[in-house]
C-alpha cells in the first residue's frame, strides 16, 4: 500500500477523475476526503470506498466557497491533526469561441479552476508548512501546455495552474512539501459529453494510442506522484495523453 495512512483531500472527487482518484487512494491506504457539490454522488463514493475496506468521508465542498473550504478543513484537522495531500482536481468547461464568449462564461471558468485551486491550497498550506511536509497535486489538461479552439477560459485556467505550481514548488520546496501539475489528454468522463461522437472520434485517431484515456490512468498518476516514491519530484507538469500532443 503506497499511501498508507496518508490523509488525503480531493476535491471534485464525486465524478470522473475525481472519483477515480478517491477509489485508487483508498485502496493504497489513504485516509480519503471525498469533497463535491454533489453529496447524493460523495456518499455513494464514501460508501463504495468503504464498502472496498478503505477509510474516507465525505463532505460538500464548493471550491469557489471559502466557508464549505474552511469547514472541512477544520474537521480533517480535528478528526486526523493531519493534511499529507491534497489533489485539486474539480474542474469545469463552458466552451465557446473567442467572439461568442460571454464574461460569464469566462468568469465561472477562472473562479472554479483557477481560484477553487488556489482557494484550496491557500486553506491547507499554513497546516502542511507546520508539518513540514505534504503534496498538493493539481489537474491541468493539455490545454493548458497547447491552447485550444473554443477554450479561451479553459486554456486561461489551466495554463495559469500550472503557473502557480511552479511557483509553490519554489516557495514551499524546502519546507518539504512538492507541488505538480498533471496534463490529462482526452479522458472518458463526463466533461467531454458536449463533444461531438464524431469529434471524439477523430480525437481517437489522431492519439497515437488509439483511444480516449480511462479515469483510472489518471489516478494511477495521482497516485504515484502522492507517495513517497516520487519523493525528489517537484514542481514536474506530467503530460498523461497517451501521446495526444506529438
Ligand atoms: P467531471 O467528470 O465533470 O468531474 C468533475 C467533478 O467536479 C464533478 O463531480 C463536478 O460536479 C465537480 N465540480 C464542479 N464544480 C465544482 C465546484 N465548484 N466545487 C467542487 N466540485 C465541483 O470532470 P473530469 O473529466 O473528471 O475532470 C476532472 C479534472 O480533470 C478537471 O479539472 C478537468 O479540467 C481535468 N481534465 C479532464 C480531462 C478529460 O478529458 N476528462 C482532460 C484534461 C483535464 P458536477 O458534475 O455536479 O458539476
């Protein structure tokens, strides 16, 4: 078990990746935060990871609220007195091209992936720099290494991420916590329902794997880069595509 006993809060962690990562994490031994909007779709992770043998609660958290934040963060702590990761994964698209775009659009985009990550790191690093230790790992696509059409605010949030990681990696590295961006390419959940079968399709063939990505393969990186076999990896943006971007 390579996450024995390690707390860990992962937001978006009802759905898709998100809650890939919960079940991997739990089966690795982790102490599992199941955090989301949605708290019909967090108890039923909750009850699948213990149903499995592994340890997690659940809680509503709005990455976008720094109460729901606050408030689980405070229970962790009391219930654990420890934070060892945290995966800021909860994520959204609102596509439009440039010229339709509307602010709204643009704002809900940067306030849940941008700042709902920052929100979440910001409520948990002052815990982690008292341990001296601890991993915050953070989803950004390969939209934010290329850029793409009708992404305007998605490419936005996801480039920025990988901003703040890199800059977290310098500010918190000698204080024994890692920081590091994970690059999915085309991944089989629900965030990819407004594409086109036929665009999916053609995504298909240009991957030189020939096929989306499963939750699961994210989460087997989630999970690598939480333990402590990834120990000298720091401020890395790991591209998971199946070689979409070549
Ligand atoms: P998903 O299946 O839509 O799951 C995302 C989860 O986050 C959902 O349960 C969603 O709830 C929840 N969520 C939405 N807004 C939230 C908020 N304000 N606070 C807390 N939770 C919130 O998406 P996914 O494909 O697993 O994506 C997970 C992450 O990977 C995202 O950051 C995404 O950008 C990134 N990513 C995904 C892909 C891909 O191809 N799938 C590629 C690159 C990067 P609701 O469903 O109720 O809204």
């Amino acid at each position: 078990m390579r996450l024995k006993g390690k707390v860990s809060i992962i937001t978006g962690a009802a759905k898709g990746i998100g809650q890939a990562t919960a079940l991997k994490f739990a089966k690795e031994g982790a102490k599992v935060i199941v955090c989301d909007i949605d708290m019909t779709a967090v108890n039923e992770t909750v009850d699948q990871i213990i149903v499995n043998g592994g340890e997690a609660v659940g809680f509503r958290v709005d990455v976008t609220d720094k109460e729901s934040i606050a408030a689980m963060v405070e229970s962790v702590v009391n219930k654990y007195g420890r934070i060892d990761t945290l995966v800021n994964n909860a994520g959204i698209v609102m596509d439009a091209q440039l010229k339709k775009m509307s602010e709204d659009q643009f704002d809900r985009v940067i306030d849940i992936n941008l700042k709902g990550t920052y929100n979440c790191t910001k409520a948990v690093v002052d815990i982690m720099l008292e341990q001296n230790s601890g991993c915050i790992l953070n989803a950004s696509s390969i939209v934010g290494l290329y850029g793409n059409f009708g992404q305007t605010n998605y490419s936005a949030s996801k480039f920025a991420v990988i901003g703040m990681v890199k800059t977290w990696a310098r500010e918190l590295g000698k204080k024994g916590i890692r920081s590091n961006a994970v690059c999915p390419g085309f991944i089989s959940t629900s965030i990819l329902n407004s594409i086109p079968r036929k665009v999916i399709d053609a995504i298909e063939q240009r991957v030189p794997l020939g096929r989306l990505g499963k939750p699961e393969e994210i989460a087997n990186t989630y999970a690598f880069l939480a333990s402590d076999e990834a120990s000298y990896i720091n401020g890395a943006v790991i591209e998971v595509s199946g070689g979409a971007t070549l």
